[in-house]
C-alpha cells in the first residue's frame, strides 16, 4: 500500500507526488488538520475554511479514482511523525509520498517523519512539485544562493530554454480498496467560518481554478503589464489563492501562458512575459526562504536593519489595522483586505511601505496582519514583499524610495473607482479631492472620514533618517545565521 500525504497540492492534475505513489500500486491519501501549528503560523480563518472546501472536492475527485482520503489531527507538526507512523501500520503502508514544502518548520516536520519512518522500514519519497526549479539548483557562479531577482530571473530563463517542466499526468482509477473515506471537517475550533460573500469570492475546486486560469490566459494576460497596477480592473488573474493552496500548479500556469504566446515565455506579448516573471518572482521567494533560513524566523534578510528604531505606536497600527489613517488609498486597500481575504498586488507595496517608512512600524506587524487576514498567505512570498518594502530584504527597494500614497492613488485609480467602492463615506467628493481629502477641506467628524495620522512630508523625512543612521555593513550571505 501506498500512502499520499498531501498538503498544500489540493489537487488531482498534475501532482508529482499523488503521479508517484499512484505508479506504485494501490494508494491511500491523508490529510492533517493542526489547528495549533496553523495558529503558530498566523494563518487566516478564511485560508484554513478555503483549505477545507478545497480538501471536500479533492475527496469527491480522488474517489472517482477509488483513493480514500482519511483525515488525521496532528494538533501541532511535532506530532505529524507518530500520526502519519500509525496510519501507515493501521494500512499496511510500504511507503509515504509528499510534495516538498519550504521553510524552517515543514522541514523540520518533513525530517521527523521520514526518520521515524525510516526507523519502521518504510519509504519516504519527498517530490519537487510546487516550484519549477529544485531549491539549489539556481545558484550563482559562487555556488550560493541568488539574492537579486533580474539575476536569479535570467538563469531561469536558461534553464526553461532548454525545455519547460512537463505536466504529470492524473491517476488511472485503481481498484476499490474498500476503506471509507473520512468526513471532512466544514470547520476547525478557533478559525471562525468567513462571510458567505467573502466564501463566494473564492469557490473552491480545480474546475474554479482552471477556468480562472483559462480566462485571464483568453483575453486579460494580454493587458496585464498595464492593468495589473489598476485596483479598479480586474486585470490580476485571481489565481494566488488557488495557487498557495496548491488547488493548481505553476507548471500549469506556464503551459498555459506558454499556449498563448506561441511557445514565449521571455518575448512576444509583454503582457505574458510580464506574468511569467510573477511566476518566478514566487519561485524566487521560496528559493529563498531554503538559502537563507532566517527569513522564516521573523528575522530581517539584511542583518544591520535589525537595529533601526521601529516605533511603537499602538494607536497608528491599529488605525492601519482597521482603514482609518485618513489617507484614502491606504484605507480603501486595508477594508478590502479584511472583507475580502485579498489586496491588490499594487497596494500591497503602497499599504506596507506606508506602516513601515511613514508610521515607522516594524514590519513584523504587517507581515503578521496580513496573514492573519489573506486567503492567498504565503510566507514566502508574504514575507519577501514585506521585507521588499521595508527595505530590509533581499532585492529590496532601496530606502529612500518611498512612495507617495497620494501619488499613487492618483496615478492608479485616477477617477476614484476603487476608492468610492471601500469608502463610501467619501462618494460626495470629486475625482481630484478624494485622493487627498484634508486638502480639500473633507468631511470630518465622528460620522465623516478622518483626519489623516500622519504628514507625509515629515514622515518620510523621518524615516529616511532612522536608515541613514543605521550601521552600513556590507550583508552577504555567509553573515546569516
């Protein structure tokens, strides 16, 4: 008997490690639930009910090929070794299959369960299936780890030229095994049910995900290097969730993105080339996050940050928090956050180089605000764009750019759209004042739209001296820990 543990591949397409065991002979698959590790993790109530839709259909779909999904409670992953061990000797399990997840404690976790299965006589085969590129595999001439993206980007480029990473085939429908498949849970203790609104914004499935991808590979990817930056449009292609969850592969996002431009993936139509590169900027991040460990510790990549003088200004978090800093743009982006599980990718920069330059807050704060609250969180990618904008990253913005809000708000949603959909408060005001209501005298007051909590002007004064006065070392990556 084989055994497919899945995690964050809640899919039945194109799975390298379901592809593996199913190959084997006949197979089981198990699912954990560890509502103390995801607490651990600050993963959001709407991810964990999404994990759990996704699991639901991903039970219907494995039982047309007669694979019983069991479901397991491993309250925290130290106790996934004895768990994942005794469901193996309950089924007479020869050997485990699981697609390789990154960071420190899914490591750790992966290390544990295949010595203890080790230790038992069984199998575990670990596959590369959520990344197009084995971590290691893009290294600089040096042998390390790239930590500049155009560079890291260019050798990808190299490798995909020389043939893109195949599509795995489904599973044939093996014999019934006459094991009953477990219940899957409709909701965890401690990770509150979302909005039916928000739940609809995301319908679980493959079919979902595939016909989110077939869509925006039809017409939108055509305009994506202009209307990604565009909160207004729906110009992004709403597949983050999908992919974080693993409910689709990136395999299959650049087949299809490859269908479209005529086999291009570094020419041809710049829309598509321009969302490869997201592609690979998230292939990036998790590279990452195996070359240099601290990152996934709450720990800035650039060592010397760790000493800037990060204000603790309870008040001007929450305000962030809650959309109430009186700057429109930042507030319109953190409602739609917390009602939708979702943020623009343009205002995710804007939102966290605002709490981390103007308001000067550590941004361990956001990164943790926002995956308590996004239904596409990833620490990979979460972290990287946090560390991106706080200038504490890796290929980081460099600290005195800084962006404008107000700019930014006039530049990407020039007519106010986005704006007057979050802020209805705000709808009496023309296309020119509502990016800068202060300015124009605004509709103050308990019941009208706030003052703003900073000026943007000294704020950014501010925070170009905190990193001036930092200690300039050179960071390299033998430097971390």
């Amino acid at each position: 008997m084989q055994l497919i543990w899945l995690r964050s591949d809640l899919r039945l397409h194109d799975n390298t490690a379901l592809a593996a065991a199913c190959a084997k002979g006949p197979t089981l698959a198990v699912w954990l639930v560890s509502p103390t590790q995801w607490q651990r993790h600050d993963d959001a109530a709407c991810k964990v009910d999404f994990w759990l839709r996704n699991v639901d259909e991903l039970s219907r779909a494995l039982a047309t090929k007669h694979i019983p999904l069991l479901i397991r409670h491993a309250e925290t992953w130290d106790q996934a070794a004895d768990v994942v061990l005794d469901l193996c000797r309950e089924h007479q399990v020869q050997a485990v299959h699981c697609n390789q997840e990154y960071g420190v404690n899914e490591t750790r976790r992966d290390q544990a369960v295949a010595a203890a299965l080790e230790k038992a006589g069984i199998d575990f085969h670990s596959c590369l299936d959520q990344l197009l590129f084995q971590p290691g595999s893009i290294l600089t001439k040096s042998g390390n780890y790239f930590q500049v993206f155009s560079q890291f980007r260019k050798v990808c480029y190299e490798r995909l030229h020389h043939g893109v990473p195949a599509i795995v085939r489904a599973p044939q429908a093996q014999q019934p095994l006459h094991i009953a498949a477990d219940k899957v849970p409709g909701h965890v203790d401690s990770f509150p049910a979302p909005s039916a609104a928000l739940q609809a914004l995301w319908p679980a499935g493959e079919d979902e995900a595939r016909r989110r991808l077939t869509h925006f590979v039809d017409q939108p990817i055509e305009d994506y290097h202009v209307e990604r930056d565009l909160p207004a449009r729906p110009g992004t292609s709403q597949l983050s969730a999908y992919l974080a969850a693993g409910v689709i592969s990136p395999r299959q996002c650049l087949h299809a993105a490859l269908s479209h431009n005529h086999g291009e993936f570094d020419s041809g139509n710049v829309g598509v080339t321009t969302w490869v590169n997201e592609l690979l900027w998230r292939e990036f991040y998790k590279h990452i996050l195996v070359g240099y460990p601290q990152v996934s510790m709450h720990r800035a990549f650039r060592s010397e940050t760790e000493a800037l003088a990060w204000r603790h200004a309870p008040r001007e978090l929450e305000a962030w928090q809650r959309g109430r800093t009186g700057i429109p743009i930042i507030d319109a982006a953190m409602r739609q956050l917390v009602e939708t599980g979702w943020m623009h990718n343009r205002l995710r920069m804007v939102v966290a180089m605002f709490l981390t330059k103007n308001l000067l807050i550590d941004w361990r704060e956001g990164e943790r605000f926002f995956m308590r609250h996004l239904i596409d969180g990833d620490l990979a990618a979460n972290n990287g764009g946090w560390q991106w904008s706080a200038s504490t990253g890796t290929d980081s913005a460099p600290y005195f750019r800084i962006f404008n809000p107000h700019s930014q708000s006039e530049r990407f949603d020039t007519h106010g759209v986005f704006l007057k959909q979050w802020l209805p408060e705000l709808n009496g005001l023309g296309s020119k004042e509502i990016h800068n209501p202060a300015k124009a005298g605004g509709l103050f007051g308990p019941a009208g739209y706030p003052q703003p909590i900073v000026d943007l002007s000294e704020s950014r004064a501010r925070a170009l001296s905190a990193f001036k006065n930092l200690p300039s070392r050179q960071v390299s990556g033998g430097q971390h820990g």
